[in-house]
C-alpha cells in the first residue's frame, strides 16, 4: 500500500559490533514521539464517531460500534506482518508506511465528510479509514518502539517501551477531548484535516531521521517459533490488562449502580498513578529485573483489584483504580523486556508486535466478557473477573521466573 522508497533502508536490529551507545531520555522520545502521532490520529476521532454515525447518519448502534472497533481487528491482524517489515526491511521503513497510513487515514476521512449527503458511501469511506488508521497503528508503534531500541542499544529498551506507552496514553488522552472541540467547531472535516497535518508532517520528520543498518544475511526466526516463545509472556500481559479494560468500560455503570458521583476520577487517578510510575520508576527494570518488577506490580493490580470488587465508598473505588494504574504501569515493559530476550536480535521487531498483540487481544475481548458476567452476578463481579485475571498472569510470571532460574 505504502512501498518504501528505495533510498531508505532502516534498521530492525544491529549486530555486536556495529551495537549503538546508550543515550538518554530526550534521545529517545525523538522515536516514540511517532507513537504519540499514531495514537493522536486514532484518538481524535474516537469520541465524535458513534454519535456522528448513530444520530447523525441514522445507522445503529452496532454500526456504529463496528466502526470503531474494525481498528483493533486491523491493529491486531497487521501485527506480525509489522513485526516483519520492521526485522526485514527496516524499522525506519515500518514508521514511514505507519505515518502514510494514518495520514491516509485523514484523506478518507475527508471523502467520508464530502459524501455525507450519501449515506452508503460515507459509512463505506468511514470503515476504510478506520481499517487504514488500524495498519498504521501496527506499522507506527511497532517500527518506532523497535527503532529506538536499535538506535539506544538494547540496556535501554524498558525504558523505550515505557516511554512507548506514555506516548499511547498520553496522545488518547490529548486527541479525544480535541476531537471534540474540532467536530463541534468545524465538523469532521476538521478532523481529517488536522489528522493530514500531524501525520503528514511527521512522515516528512521520519524520513529526515537516520536509520540503523540492518543486519545483512541475519536468518530469522519463523513467525511460529516466535509466537511460541513469547506467547507465556504475552498472556501475562494480556491477562493483566483485564484490570484497566474493566475498570474504562464499567466504572461508570458500577458507580450509577449505587448512586455515587465521581466516576470520572477513578479513570484520572489511573491515568496519574500510570504516568507517574512510568516516569519515576521506569529506570527499575534494568536494576531488579523484568520478571521481579512484573511480580511485584501485579500484587498492586491484584490489590486494587479487591478494593474495587469490595468497594463501600467511593474513596475505596478511587484507591483501587489508582492501585490498578499504579501496578499495570510497568507490566508491559517489564514483561517486555524478558519477551524480546526469548528471540535472536535480528528477530524483534517480530517479538515486539507479538507480544503487544496480547495487549489488544485483551483489550476486545474483556470488555464483553466482563459485560455477561455482570449480566449474571452484577457489576462488583467484573472487578472479581478482574481480580481472577491477574492474579492468573501473577502466576504465569512466577512460573517464567522459576523456569528461566532454573
């Protein structure tokens, strides 16, 4: 769809002896920031979508659902083959076809906007764009994440993911309430402009950005070989991940349930405790270990867990989500980081897009599991579910720890 240009070759992986210095911070962000651009094209039209398809254009609810939710099948469907176009070709090449999507994305957008008179054509137009944004998802997150690996050498890769995972959250949080002001203002015209505008301009920085050699004649991994080695760590993730699906998809519903206001601020004292841990406490990792980071963070979830299924009060509610942000924070990279050490260098790209497809999986399905169960038991059931889920993947990383101790 987007064929790279032939004068750019990026880097998936380097060899021993071409391996980069480590370099800090400010380095690093010049990489996940295409992370913080894909996850602002997806965010801008995420809150204006289903009520523009739903009220405006007279589709139904499960349309519009549809429209948002086929992003995450695309994400999760392109995530090998990002992985591979990152370890083969160049991770460099991955973000430059990630910001070509999303700005493509934008484009349809546009066309979508254009043809509102006709109703077809837009959802159609709608659908595509959302499919184009779920590619560059993959394509963005996976390429930048693994070419600031290779660009800061391997010691700083918990703290590329980590940032990583700033920049996804950070960029949801900016765009939606954006997206809002921009439709109320201008209508969704004005989205699909700024969407061209931030990826456009961002293709434009990439292409100006070094690559990294690829490493020549490296052999890689089959995808199945790599699928099965990082899959124990995957369901970890995925498994832990239950704790915030529940917690974004419910905690409205669980407080008008027993008649408390506040329900907003448990989704901020998440977001707070998730950041801050990222930012003070990222540098860990390298000192104690992914596996012992990863075991003590899932004994905070688990705890938040209880507070929240038990919740009395509303302050007890707002504890466990601030305990479910503080826990779930450094999971990711700490399980990350013990993923990409299951599979060869020249094989990570293909690791990373693996394992973060754990995190999408977990992210489709927990919230109509947890939905039947809550029709069955009611809504302090999901936050049991939630409790169950972790604790599960607390087990799955004590049984990795042991197994690679012994």
């Amino acid at each position: 769809m987007f064929p790279p240009c032939a004068m750019e070759y990026a880097a998936a992986s380097f060899s021993a002896k071409s391996q980069p210095a480590h370099r800090g911070t400010r380095h690093i962000l010049g990489f996940v920031y295409f992370t913080f651009i894909c996850y602002l094209s997806i965010g801008l039209p995420l809150a204006v979508l289903p009520p523009y398809i739903h009220l405006r254009m007279g589709y139904d609810a499960v349309l519009a659902g549809l429209a948002i939710s086929i992003q995450y099948v695309a994400t999760l469907a392109s995530r090998p083959w990002a992985g591979r176009i990152s370890d083969s070709v160049g991770a460099k090449v991955s973000v430059l076809w990630g910001m070509g999507a999303c700005t493509g994305s934008g484009v349809a957008l546009l066309v979508a906007a254009a043809l509102h008179a006709m109703p077809r054509l837009s959802f159609a137009c709608l659908i595509v764009s959302r499919l184009v944004l779920g590619v560059g998802e993959s394509l963005g997150s996976t390429g930048a994440t693994l070419w600031g690996i290779t660009s800061t050498g391997p010691e700083s890769t918990a703290e590329v993911i980590g940032l990583n995972g700033i920049s996804t959250y950070g960029g949801m949080a900016i765009a939606a309430p954006l997206g809002v002001v921009l439709y109320n203002q201008w209508g969704l015209y004005a989205i699909g402009v700024v969407t061209i505008l931030i990826a456009g301009v961002s293709l434009l920085f990439a292409l100006r950005k070094a690559p990294v050699p690829v490493t020549e004649g490296a052999e890689h991994l089959p995808f199945t070989r790599v699928l099965g080695r990082v899959t124990p760590h995957g369901m970890g993730l995925a498994l832990a991940g239950v704790g915030y699906s529940v917690l974004a998809t419910f905690i409205a519903l669980y407080y008008a349930s027993l008649h408390w206001k506040g329900a907003a601020l448990c989704l901020t004292a998440f977001g707070l405790a998730y950041i801050t841990v990222r930012v003070l406490f990222i540098r860990t990792i390298s000192h104690f270990g992914g596996f012992p980071v990863a075991i003590a963070s899932l004994l905070l979830q688990a705890v938040g867990m209880v507070l929240l299924w038990q919740a009395a009060a509303p302050w007890m509610a707002l504890a466990g989500a601030a305990l479910d942000g503080f826990g779930l924070s450094l999971v990711f990279p700490a399980l990350g980081v013990e993923a990409v050490k299951r599979v060869p260098e020249h094989s990570r790209g293909s690791a990373l897009a693996v394992f973060t497809a754990f995190s999408d999986v977990s992210f489709s399905l927990a919230g109509p599991i947890a939905g039947a169960i809550i029709g069955l038991y009611g809504y302090p059931s999901a936050f049991l579910f939630a409790l169950v889920s972790v604790t599960t993947a607390l087990g799955i990383v004590i049984v990795l720890r042991r197994t690679q101790m012994a």
